[in-house]
C-alpha cells in the first residue's frame, strides 16, 4: 500500500469519534424532506469551520448546503450526501433514538451527511499540504426520500441551480444494512431502478350497505382491478425483466353501513428498462379500465419520480481503484442494487457518476432493512466511507483531464 493511501485511511480512522458523533445527533434530531432546517445548519456551520471551503447556502432550495474546495487547475468532481429522515416511529432503544414522534432516520441518510463532512475534513487536509489540485464540491442534499407539490425531490433542485454545470464527475454511497461490514456493491451501468407514483380512483354509484343489489360497488370492482394488476408482472411483461408494481395505500368508505361511491388506491411501479416502463403504464391502465365493464369508471394518474439509476464504468473504475489500495479484502459486489429508486439517478443523468453500496450490519442477528423501524448501522463503517470517498476522489484528481469515455 502506498504511503499516501495509508494516509488517507489514517485520517479517516483518526476522524471516528467525531463521524460517530455527528451521525448520531443528526439520528437523534431527524427531519422530514424539505425540513431539514437544524441539519442543514449544522451541516453548514461545520463546513465553515473547515480550511479552504468555501460554503453556499440556499443551493436551489432553503435547505440545500454546498461546500467547496479547490487548488489550481484540474478536474472538477462533486460528493452527494442526502440528509433527509423519513416518517417512521422508531422502535430502537438506544441513547441516540429520535426525539422527534414519527420521524427516524431509517435509511442511512444520516451517515451519509456524516461521511460527507469526514470526506470533507480529510480532503481540505490534502488540499492544505498542496497534495491536490482540482475542485471538490460538497453536495449535501435535502429530500431524497419524497418529492413536494410540483412532483420533484431535492437532487433536480441543486441542478437547477447550476452545482453541477462545471463538474466532471459525481460521486455517493449508500448504507446497505442486508450486507456485513467489509462488503461494498459496485455495479456499472443500470443499477436502480425507475421510480413512478400511480394515483388511481375506482368510481361507482355507492348506496346502502343491507341493499347492495341496488348499489354499484367499487370495493367489489377493486377485486378484479387488484387481481389483474398484480398479474402485470410476470404475466404481461416476462419475469425476465425487472418490474415490480405495488400497491402502499388503500382507502374508501366512512361508515360500516354505507357501501361508499370511490375507493382511492395509491401504489409504486419500478423497472429498468425504458420500453418495459411504457408497457407497465398501458397493462396498469388496462386493469383499471376493468372498472367500466362491471358498471363504474376510474381514474388514473402516474407521476414519474426518479429516473434509473445509471452508474458509469469510467467513475466506477476510481471507486474499485480506491478500495483496491486501502480495502484490498473487501467482498465487491458485481451486481445490481436492486429495484428501490435513488433521486442521485438525476444527477448521472446530468453528468458521469457512480453511487456504491456499503455495508453496514450491525450483526446482532436482528434484521435492520432500510425504511423500518428498528433500522441502524454498525458504525465502524463511517471512517471506512469516508476512506473510500476521499480515495476515490485523490485518484480521480491525479488523473488529470477526465474524460468519459461513453457509455
């Protein structure tokens, strides 16, 4: 190994306390998509503090912050960290357990923001003894979990504002709870899925629920809807392609007495591929239409939220480079990560990057999914994240000129 990169992965391990530290307040002080008002604070008051960074507040949405750090000429790459919680009561009894009823920090977001700053400590350390040249940007962001009225979540705001107009290149990880520490997941090309919000009302008459005979139904017309729509998958579009449609909510009626006149149904379609996408909206369409051949109607709106996550092998290539030097027995990954939707899809739209998955299991044998209650990491993989980050981002500056070769 060389000295420079067992530097890096000293600094990094020198920085544990303090990543633990940092993680656990934004753990214990969570805020919901587009609230991120203390976070994004602290977030900024803590870049302040670091030499050489220059920090911008207000990055396209109030509670977007962006750090910066450069030296001379040289490439251009940016570190996205989302820091949004979700709406979950947490179950975990630990002392660092939310405060806030019904909101938790259950998909590691908190670790990212944490590992972003250690990435940024570290970094302005090599900027300040002259080891670097180039720019990195700090991108942390809100709202990656949900999107706002005009349908958009945190990541096409800070394009909107320009952060990544001059960069060459984007990087993020992401916490993967299913995975033991020491197991980190790089896949080139598609590697998470689209993401599209269907809304959908079954319509009917309604009526008294002792005569239903008189009455057109919606919760029977739902049946066969449901039916058909969960045979989408693996029926109307081969199991060979990666399609998932499912439903989240289901409401209608207000009383036990009266057969109501609408039932609302609101669910997530996922896929890879573009002409599998398009052909999941028409077979959805279709089984809702099943409403108006049994005497009611329907509507049906999709909204497309994220887009696919595409990872580019010419990003990726620093990333395996970094974990070659400083994590040579990790267990890498070669594959997809599976059909959950990431808003950092915008951003490799935008320009070339790469997302990679760390693993995190605390090894307690309890299972600790993403979006649960009882979600946690085993903090030793902070410094690790921020050893990979801050390697990845050395060798993509001495690289000099990037230039991607397509896709």
């Amino acid at each position: 190994m060389a000295a420079k990169d067992s530097a890096v992965e000293t600094k990094a391990r020198a920085l544990a306390g303090r990543l633990i530290d940092w993680r656990r307040h934004f753990h214990q002080y969570p805020e919901l998509s587009f609230q991120e008002t203390e976070t994004s604070q602290l977030i900024a008051d803590t870049l302040r503090q670091i030499p050489g960074m220059q920090v911008e507040t207000n990055v396209g949405y109030s509670t977007a912050v962006m750090g910066q750090i450069s030296s001379g000429a040289g490439p251009v790459i940016a570190i996205r960290a989302d820091m949004d919680a979700l709406p979950i009561q947490e179950t975990n009894t630990c002392v660092y357990r939310s405060v806030h009823d019904g909101v938790m920090h259950a998909c590691g977001h908190d670790a990212h923001s944490a590992i972003g700053l250690g990435a940024a400590t570290v970094l302005s350390d090599l900027f300040q003894d002259g080891q670097l040249n180039g720019t990195v940007k700090f991108l942390f962001q809100p709202a990656e979990e949900a999107s706002d009225e005009q349908g958009s979540t945190g990541a096409p705001y800070m394009i909107e504002a320009g952060v990544l107009e001059d960069v060459d290149a984007v990087l993020a990880l992401h916490m993967s709870p299913e995975d033991p520490v020491e197991t980190v997941k790089v896949h080139d090309g598609y590697s998470m899925a689209n993401v599209d919000v269907f809304e959908a009302s079954v319509l009917a008459t309604g009526g008294h629920g002792a005569y239903p005979h008189l009455a057109a139904d919606p919760v029977w017309m739902l049946g066969p809807v449901l039916q058909t729509l969960y045979g989408i998958t693996g029926r109307r579009v081969s199991p060979l392609d990666s399609a998932v449609i499912s439903i989240g909510q289901i409401e209608g009626g207000f009383a036990s007495n009266v057969i109501p006149s609408e039932v609302s149904v609101k669910g997530t379609i996922r896929s890879y591929d573009t002409d599998v996408r398009k052909r999941m909206h028409a077979e959805l369409e279709k089984a809702f239409a099943l409403a108006g051949s049994l005497g009611g109607d329907y509507k049906l709106s999709i909204e497309p939220e994220d887009p696919v996550l595409y990872n580019y092998p010419d990003v990726n290539q620093f990333i395996r480079q970094a974990l070659n030097d400083n994590h040579p027995g990790f267990n890498v990954l070669n594959q997809p990560f599976g059909m959950g939707g990431e808003d950092f899809a915008h951003m490799t739209r935008a320009v070339p990057g790469a997302m990679f998955f760390l693993g995190c299991a605390v090894g307690d044998g309890k299972t600790r999914d993403l979006h649960t209650p009882n979600f946690d990491i085993d903090e030793n993989i902070l410094p690790i994240g921020v050893s990979i980050l801050t390697q990845t981002v050395e060798h993509f500056l001495q690289s000099g000129e990037f230039k991607h070769q397509g896709d």
